[in-house]
C-alpha cells in the first residue's frame, strides 16, 4: 500500500475523497455492509442481493460503474470507517450513460452525499466520452427531481405504471455533457455553490 492509500485506510481501488466521504467502487463485500440497508431504507422495491451481484459483475466488464460512499472517522484525513451510508450507478449504452441507482441512508440525508456520488459518476460518464446521461424518477420523489435539477436533468417524458405498475416514472435527460458549460456546472456542484 501506498501513503496515499494509508491515509486511505483503504484498497488501492479507491475511487475519490470528497465532502468528508471515501467514494470508492463497490464489491460484493459492500452489500452487507451498508448497501442493502440504504437501499431497503430507500426504495419501495428495493434490489436484491443476486441483482446488485449481477451488477457489480458487469461493472468488471465495464459496462456498469458503482460507487459507494462512507464516512472518515474524525473527519480530514481520519480513516475510513463505519457502513457504506450512500451508493450510485450507470449503466453505459453507447455514447449514453442512464443512472440506475442513487439511495443514501436516511441517517445521512441533506449531507451532500448524493450530490458528491452524482459528481462524480458524471466525471466518470464524461472519462467515458458520453454526450448525455439520464434516468427515470418516481414522480413523488420531489427530493430526487430537484437534485437531478441541479445537474441539469430535465423532463422528457412519463412512463405510465412504470414502479410496481402503480406510479409513473419521469424520464429525465441531460445533454451535453462534454461541454465546458457543463464542466462549469460540474465544478459548482463540487463546491456546492
Ligand atoms: C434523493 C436522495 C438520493 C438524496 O440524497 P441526499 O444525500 O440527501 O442528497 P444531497 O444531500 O446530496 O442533496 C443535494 C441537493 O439535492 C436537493 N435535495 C436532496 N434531497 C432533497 C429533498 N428531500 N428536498 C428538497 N431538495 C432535496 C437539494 O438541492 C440538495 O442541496 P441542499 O441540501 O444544499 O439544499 C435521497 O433522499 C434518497 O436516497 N431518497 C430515496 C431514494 C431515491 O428517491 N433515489 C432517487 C431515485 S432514482
């Protein structure tokens, strides 16, 4: 291990240290420690153990990036400790990137853990060379629409019954990506201007 990653206190495979949080990919390992909780706390439906598996498979080919992200004991440069309290995904199809997963614990809300997540799965789409990312949304999650907001995501349609064929979901889609204007909004983002 390196000082870096000493400092760390984790795998070299580490993925970013932002806002107080260690983002780091995740592995099957992560499930039980953290992310099934946030996911059950977050979603009616939540996904299962065998559909995050299958997920973090695709992730090695490259297909899908996930990301987790936990807390420093003691803040600065302490070590990594505690549960995975937030985790995010993509999905890349051609020159598009879909976000298919983004839950942070209750317990860690209002944080800025989902906005330091989104950041950086956009620095990751971006890396990747895609023009636009989007996603579906629950129509009652009003907290997730002004987020996604934020990043630039606007309506751009309704899938009727599309949760549990009972609420629809609003499809959301953000381009230009690879723009300098969208660096700048990325950047603001970071600093939660
Ligand atoms: C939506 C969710 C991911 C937000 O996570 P979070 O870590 O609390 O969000 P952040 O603290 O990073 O919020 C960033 C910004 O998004 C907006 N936002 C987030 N939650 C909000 C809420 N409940 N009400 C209004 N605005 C909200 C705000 O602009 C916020 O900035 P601010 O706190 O400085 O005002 C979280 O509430 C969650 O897991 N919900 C259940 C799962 C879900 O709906 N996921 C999205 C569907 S795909």
């Amino acid at each position: 291990m390196s000082v870096i990653e000493r400092m760390l206190g984790r795998d070299p495979d580490d993925a970013a240290d932002s806002n107080g949080l260690v983002l780091a990919p995740m592995r099957k390992r992560d499930l039980k420690d953290g992310v099934l909780d946030t996911e059950e706390h977050a979603y009616p439906t939540p996904w299962s153990t065998r559909v995050f598996q299958s997920e973090i498979e695709q992730a090695r080919t490259g297909s899908r990036y996930y990301l987790t992200a936990r807390r420093r004991s003691g803040g600065g440069r302490g070590r990594v400790s505690g549960p995975s309290i937030g985790h995010a995904g993509l999905w890349f199809t051609g020159d598009e990137a879909h976000v298919t997963n983004v839950a942070v614990h209750p317990d860690a809300r209002r944080t800025g853990v989902a906005r330091t997540l989104m950041v950086a799965l956009a620095d990751e789409a971006i890396r990747r060379e895609c023009v636009a990312w989007t996603l579906e949304v629950r129509v009652s999650s009003t907290g997730a629409h002004e987020l996604y907001h934020r990043f630039g995501f606007v309506p751009a349609g309704v899938r009727k019954r599309y949760y549990d064929n009972v609420e629809d979901a609003i499809v959301m889609w953000c381009h230009d990506i690879l723009d300098d204007d969208y660096a700048r909004r990325l950047d603001a983002l970071r600093e939660n201007r």
